[in-house]
C-alpha cells in the first residue's frame, strides 16, 4: 500500500508543472552575434595601370592641321581617400607613359612609325559614391605632358578629367577601369599644336 502510495506521488510531482502553467520553458538560446562586413575605402593605395589603344589628337587650327596617335601606355599611381560613409573623396597622383607609333594620316589609312613618345603626369582630386565594394568616382586636376616626336618635342601643362570605379577583390587587393580625357594647350606668342589625349586604364593596386 505505501508503495503504490509513493509511486502515484511521485507521478503527480512530475506532471505538476503542466497542469500549473502548460510545458516548462525551454532555456533560452543566446543569437549568434552577426557580424557586418566593413568595406571602407578609408586609407592609402599604390598600383600599376595599363592603357591599350591610348588615342592623341595633334591640331594646330590656325593652319588647319590635324594628327591622330595610337599605341599603348603603362605607369603607376598612388592615393589616399577618406570614406564619410557614402561618399569618398580622395587625391590621387599618376605617371604613364610610352609610344604612339600608329598614324591616322586619312580615314582608314594607318601608318606604323614616325609617331611620338609620350610620358604624362597627373594630380587630381577624386569624389565617389561607396556601393560597398564598388566605388564609383568621378576626377579632375591638372597634367602635365612630355611629347617626343622623331625631330622635335614639347613640354605642355593642361588638364583632365574621367570616370572610374574600383572593386575590392580583398581587404587589401583592388582592381579598377578608368576613362580619362586629357587637354594640353599652349598660349606662347608662336602658334604650336594642341595636344588631346584619350585612355581607358585599367590598373591593379594595394592598399594600406
């Protein structure tokens, strides 16, 4: 008898707390913290940029003459920008240079040879917009150019102006295009050509 007594005692104790209040509370479970990718553009870079088919314009309108230059132009550049969140401003400097052996004397006719040497030099401002790993930007500043041609060469100063964006494969490793529009006048007394010079970079770079 006091066994069986015992036996539904027990019984009753554990199925108390259903009856009080339903199933007991499971544990609560702590959440996995979530982690946000930190894309910022903030810091310095340096890199290596090509351009194929780099395009030069030579015209001199007061005798109504007009060149046109192509060949290939490789260089380095180096940077620093701040990222305020969405937009990114930053400042840039680059130097490229190489030949421009092919000239367009008439549509379609292309001569190999005779074309100028060029080596360019850049400082400009960049303001962007931070998709996270994308950044695109719009630059401006001033150049300054050394064209050699087989007889002669000039020094010019001017300016440009381009489009890019840059992907940031890692946290230190970034790849971009850049189209760039260079102008490069004289103002002397003694009328010279006017140089215009075309490129779309492409560049590699790490950043710190």
């Amino acid at each position: 008898m006091r066994t069986c007594l015992a036996f539904f005692l027990a019984v009753a104790v554990s199925i108390g707390p259903a009856f009080a209040g339903g199933v007991a509370p499971a544990a609560p479970v702590a959440a996995a913290p979530t982690t946000v990718e930190d894309n910022s553009w903030s810091g310095a870079y340096v890199g290596v940029t090509y351009s194929a088919n780099a395009h030069l314009d030579e015209s001199l309108e007061t005798f109504g003459f007009v060149a046109d230059f192509e060949g290939d132009l490789s260089g380095i550049f180096g940077g620093i920008r701040h990222d305020f969140g969405d937009i990114v401003v930053g400042l840039e400097v680059a130097s490229l240079s190489g030949a421009l052996p092919r000239d367009t004397v008439a549509p379609g006719v292309i001569v190999t040879g005779g074309g100028p040497d060029v080596r360019i030099n850049r400082l400009g401002a960049e303001v962007g917009y931070d998709f996270g790993r994308i950044l695109a930007y719009g630059t401006a500043g001033t150049a300054s150019a050394y064209i050699e041609f087989p007889t002669t060469f000039t020094n010019r100063q001017g300016m440009f102006f381009g489009v890019g964006a840059d992907f940031q494969v890692f946290d230190n490793l970034l790849v971009g295009a850049q189209w760039t529009v260079y102008e490069f006048y004289d103002d002397g007394p003694i009328p010279l050509p006017d140089f215009d010079l075309e490129t779309l970079e492409l560049g590699i770079a790490i950043t710190f």
